[in-house]
C-alpha cells in the first residue's frame, strides 16, 4: 500500500522490475488510463527486450535480431513512464527499497517483478565455461561471434527451448556436429516420438539420460558415460530464481520465486506484484514458459490499476492445456495440446504468424 509520505505528496510510486512479457504488454494497457497522481519507473537492464519464442529462429537465421525484438524505451515513453537503465542487485520489502547494480536505489510504494529466471549455475564449470542461453542479447551476440565459427557444439538441457536450438544450430550450420544432452525425457507419447523423429532428421546426437555433472575446461562434457570435447557448450537446462528474491523477504517457494496468489499478488506482502517466470501461483501451480507469461499480463495491468483505485482484483486462473509450437530448424514445426499433436511447415507458419503478431502489437503506432 502507498504509505503515509506518498499519500501526503499525492504522488504513488509504482516501480516495474524487469521488462519481460508481462510488463512490455502493461506498459502498452496501462498508457491509457496511468492516473496523474502516479509515478511510474521502469528498471531494465536493457532498453529492448528480446521475446524468447522466436530467440531460435533468430539463431536459425530466419528472423535478424531487430525483428525479435520489443522496444521498451519507446512503449514506456508512450506510457508516460521514466525508465532506469539497470539490473536489480537487492529487493527489500519491509523497507521498500530496491538496489540496483550501480549502487543507486529506488523507494516505492508498488512493485511489480517481471524479472524472468537465470539457467542454473550450480554443475562445476558450468559458469565459467558454458554459454549461458540469458540474457538473450548477450547469448545471441556470442552466438554470432563464436557460435558459427564452431564445428562441436554441445546443448546441455532437452526442454523444448534446447531441442529447439539444438535444430536450428543444425540447420544454420549444418557442418557442425551437435549433442543434446539430457538426464530425463521431458516429454512422453506421440509427442516425444515426434521430437525424437525430428532431431534425428536434423542430425542431432540426442545424449538421453546423460545428465551432465561438470564441464572441465576445453570445454568437456562430462557425463556418468564419459567424457566429450566441444568448441562451445550451451546452457538451457533449467530455470532458476534471481537470488535476490529470496533474500528479499517475499515469502517464496522452494526454488526462491515469489509465491502470489490468483491476482499475482504476493502472499507476504500485498503491495508486490509478480509475473512470468518471477511467480510461483500457490494454488495452481503451472510450468515456467513465456505463454503463460503473456497470459498473466493483462491480469497484473488490470489488478495495478484496481489496487490504485480501490477496486476488487481480477483472478488469473491458467488453462489446464496450453497450446505448444515447437520449432525443428527448418521452416518446420510440431504443435501440440494436451494429448494432441500434429506436425509440417504449416506449425511452423502458424508460430510465425503468431510470433510477428505479439511483436507486431507492440510497434503499433498511436
Ligand atoms: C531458447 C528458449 C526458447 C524458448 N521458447 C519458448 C517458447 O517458444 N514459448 C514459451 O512459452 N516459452 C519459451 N521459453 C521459455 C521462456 O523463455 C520463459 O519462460 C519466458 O521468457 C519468461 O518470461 P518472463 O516475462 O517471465 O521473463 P523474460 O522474458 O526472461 O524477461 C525478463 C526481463 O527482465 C530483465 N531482467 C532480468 N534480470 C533483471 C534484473 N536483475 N533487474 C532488472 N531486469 C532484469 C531481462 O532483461 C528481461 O527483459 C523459451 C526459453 C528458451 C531458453
């Protein structure tokens, strides 16, 4: 809640942390009706922020860099909003408080985190000698400098996001030798006989059950089989928490993301919101992936408005089923929902179509 000294200026402080999807779409809904009493900052590290559905296409070659794209500084601009260049080093809720990298701090009375997650860090060597898959701008620079120059590259983690990379470094350079290493099968039926069929078409080495316990340098993989030198190891496997949060004294879950309730409101503390990858839903917990980012978008923009106007919130609750594209290099794609999958170059049409869409509202002009 706005406390006493705000009350008394008549200005409230709403601070935005992270640009990811569901602060670039509340900063598009709330230009319109952001009331004169409030002052709004925006904290990124980054004045564009690069949408992670299309991240492998641009690796693939099929999209440049710019088309992937959302221009933050121009929506915040259009929202009236100031935008602070940084990256979020200490959150404290009890002093309202937020530190950033430089030093510098920011008082509020709101906060609202879309700060995303990190791969983790914790396999020996995997910080110092892996390509991390985020920030996206830094990886996808990396990607152009020593990515294609390489002729072993190793994919660490064989969630949808490392197959789909895995594939589309096949087929940018398809004289590159590509292993995808993973310690459990994430999929299972139809789907998972697709997505093998699709790696092996694309040539990539699937290394199942080969979870990988160090990275030595080199770089080598190292797995409970053995051992493989590679000119460059990606890191997708998993996502981790900003440390931050947990000392943040937000009430988190296990794995240190924000606990919210069905209005993406923190448990512990009703004045922060928290979306994306950042939330943890208690009562209906869903995975980590950027749809259901964009699905808690126009619930943070609308309850923002509500707690600044003294209204009832509005309940996010997640699709039991959602749908999933899932890119296979080429201009080729495997769509599937619930039980159901399905697979050719109109999936990956589709994906298209739908990516450029969300990029596409956020350009609009007006
Ligand atoms: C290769 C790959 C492909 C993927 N493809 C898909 C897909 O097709 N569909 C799908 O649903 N999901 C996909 N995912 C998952 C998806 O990336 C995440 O679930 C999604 O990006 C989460 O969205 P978000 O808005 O919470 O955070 P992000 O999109 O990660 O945005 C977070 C933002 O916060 C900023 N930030 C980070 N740290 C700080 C800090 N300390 N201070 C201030 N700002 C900070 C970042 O710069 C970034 O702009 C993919 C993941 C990978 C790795």
């Amino acid at each position: 809640m706005p406390d006493a000294r705000s009350w008394q200026t008549g200005v409230t402080r709403l601070v935005l942390l992270g640009g990811g999807h569901a602060h670039a779409l509340a900063l598009l809904r709330l230009r319109d009706f952001f009331p004169r009493h409030l002052q709004v900052k925006l904290v990124t590290p980054q004045p564009l922020h690069t949408y992670s559905g299309m991240v492998p296409g641009v690796v693939a070659g099929h999209y440049c860099l710019a088309e992937a794209q959302i221009d933050l500084a121009r929506l915040a601009a259009r929202a009236g909003v100031e935008l602070v260049p940084g990256s979020v080093r200490a959150l404290d809720v009890d002093a309202k408080c937020v530190w950033l990298e430089d030093g510098s701090s920011i008082a509020y009375d709101i906060a609202s985190l879309n700060t995303g997650s990190l791969p983790p860090t914790q396999v020996p060597g995997s910080a110092e000698y892996a390509l991390g898959i985020k920030p996206f701008e830094k990886f996808l620079q990396q990607w152009e400098t020593r990515g294609l120059a390489a002729r072993r590259i190793a994919v660490a983690g064989a969630g949808a996001g490392g197959m789909e990379l895995a594939m589309a470094i096949r087929h940018r350079v398809p004289a590159a030798r590509v292993s995808l290493f993973s310690d459990r099968a994430m999929f299972s039926g139809t789907l998972a006989l697709r997505l093998a069929r699709a790696l092996e078409r694309c040539g990539v080495e699937h290394r199942v059950d080969s979870a990988v316990t160090a990275l030595e340098p080199g770089p080598v993989v190292v797995t409970q089989h053995g051992r493989e030198a590679c000119d460059l190891v990606l890191w997708t496997a998993g996502a981790v928490a900003q440390p931050w949060l947990k000392k943040s004294g937000l009430q988190t879950d296990a794995a240190g993301f924000v606990l919210v309730d069905a209005a993406l409101r923190s448990h512990s503390h009703p004045d922060v919101f928290a979306a994306g990858d950042s939330a943890t839903l208690r009562d209906a917990r869903h995975p980590k992936s950027g749809v259901y980012a964009v699905r808690h978008a126009p619930v943070l923009a609308a309850n923002l408005v509500n707690l600044l106007e003294g209204r009832q919130m509005t309940d996010y609750s997640p699709q039991s089923r959602q749908l999933a594209l899932i890119s296979c290099g080429g201009k080729y794609a495997i769509a599937s929902r619930g039980g159901w999958s399905a697979e050719g170059a109109w999936a990956w049409r589709w994906k298209n179509w739908l990516d450029r869409r969300w990029i596409a509202r956020f350009s609009q002009r007006g």
